[in-house]
C-alpha cells in the first residue's frame, strides 16, 4: 500500500549548516523562555537570600541568548568529552586544555548552571491543584522542542513507539528502577521515532500511573497505563488515522480499537529494519 504523505525534511536543505538545522531542533523560542526565567529566578534568589562573601552570585549579570546559546554548547561538549569535576575543563594542565577558557569563564559557567531555569517557581501549581504537572519546571520547554521537531520533519509509514531511561541517580519521584536497562535508575522517557534514522518526533517524561478515561467514549471502562501512553504519544505526534505502522515492543489487541488506520507490529527491535526493507 502506498504511503501518501510526505516524508523526511519540510524546512531543511542540504544547504542549511549544521548551525541553521540545530537552531530549528532546538527553537529560538525555548532559549528565549530560559533566558527570561534564567534572569528571573536569579533576581529572585538574591533578593531573597544572603548570600556568602564568597558567592559567585555577586559577580551575576544577567544572560542573554548568547550566553545560553554557548552554555548548551558547553554542555554538549562534556556530555561528549566526559571529565570527573567541572573545573577540570578549564585547568591549566597543557593536557588538559580544551579550549573551554576562549569561550566562557568557569565562574560564568558556574553561575548560569546555579540559577539556569526553564518556569517561573512562583507560578507552579501546588500537588493537588487540577494543573498540577510534575514537569511543570520544563513542560513548557519540552513542548517547544517536541513542537519545533515535528514541523521540522515528517514521519515515515513506519515509526517506533519505545521507552528509554535517562540515567538519573539524583533525588525525584520520577525515578524509576529497570534492571534491564543499562541505566538501571533513571527517568523513563517514552518516544516514537524513525526506526532507521533514529530521528524523534514525540518525547516524553513518564511522571507516574495515572486512572486514564477511554479516550473514545469518555466513559469509565479504563485503559492501561502503556496503552494509553501509546495512545496519548499517537495523537499528540499527529499520527492517528494516518496509515502509519507502528512498532511496538509489547502486544496490544485493546489498543488496536483506538487508533483508527494506523497498523500495529509487534515486533523485536532487531529484526524491524529487515521488516521495513520487505514491505517497502
């Protein structure tokens, strides 16, 4: 059956730099929204608190985009060259000379890093509040991106819908134990991509079970917790009723009903891309 909808990139070229593509990966809008609440939580912070003699926060200015734009940079670079202390990156070890210093201060890095924020903690909803979301901190943010991701490209008929940890060992009621995984504790993260390419247009955070309502009929017979993330994750992607075979790691007879046209394979990840190749 031929897949008629458009496939692969709607807004890049061959001749968009890495710079151009990445800009659009992770929208101006989300940095605009860190910069803005960056500045405010660290406005916040020194009018409220008092700070030690020594406090970097005495030598804070205000970030622009800029500043986060090289901050993420940074980031991305450690998350690739993996040292055990941050001041390691900007020692003055000739082997040990990254480069880190020509770009920005430790004590700026530093600074940024302490007050970095993505919502104002003024405005969360308080636990038990119908707009509660434990997410709250970066939901907005995440949305940005997951928005930006999905007008950037579009999905092919086949598409994988997984769970991935993030390998967290800090303290949060998010944090879930898999032995399966090679992060073993860590934050689930469900997401549907390209089972080829690997690239991703719907991410995110499992914050907990939840009683889910039929989405169809609103009534109280109840979906199960994988169910309706797999649901939820279809729609939110704009892949109901769109012809899509979707990849799933588990069977879902209950689930079938739910999303219109699109086609259900249960399959192990190994074998899907030989699967792909037949049936294209």
């Amino acid at each position: 059956m031929n897949f008629a909808h458009h496939v692969g990139p709607k807004i890049h070229t061959a001749e968009h730099s890495p710079w151009e593509i990445f800009s659009d990966i992770l929208p101006r809008d989300a940095i605009q929204v860190i910069v803005r609440e960056t500045n405010k939580y660290a406005e916040q912070q020194m009018r409220g608190s008092n700070l030690g003699h020594y406090s970097r926060a005495h030598q804070w200015r205000p970030v622009d985009e800029d500043d986060i734009n090289v901050f993420i940079g940074l980031v991305l670079f450690m998350g690739m060259v993996k040292l055990p202390a941050y001041d390691l990156y900007w020692a003055n070890n000739w082997m040990l000379n990254l480069g880190m210093k020509g770009v920005m201060p430790r004590d700026r890095f530093l600074a940024i890093l302490s007050f970095l924020h993505c919502a104002d903690n003024e405005q969360m909803p308080q636990r038990g509040h119908a707009n509660y979301d434990r997410l709250y901190k970066v939901r907005h943010v995440m949305d940005l991106c997951v928005n930006s991701w999905q007008e950037a490209c579009s999905p092919p008929r086949e598409v994988s819908f997984d769970e991935t940890v993030v390998g967290f060992k800090g303290t949060t009621s998010m944090k879930n134990y898999n032995p399966q995984k090679p992060h073993k504790w860590g934050l689930t993260v469900w997401s549907i991509a390209d089972p080829i390419s690997g690239y991703v247009y719907y991410w995110d955070v499992y914050t907990g079970k939840a009683q889910q309502v039929d989405p169809r009929t609103q009534n109280n017979d109840h979906m199960g917790t994988v169910h309706w993330l797999t649901w939820d994750a279809l729609e939110k992607a704009g892949m109901l009723n769109n012809e899509h075979h979707v990849f799933l790691m588990f069977p879902s007879p209950i689930l079938s009903q739910y999303i219109g046209s699109c086609t259900l394979v249960c399959v192990q990840t190994e074998i899907a891309s030989a699967w792909i190749s037949s049936t294209s």
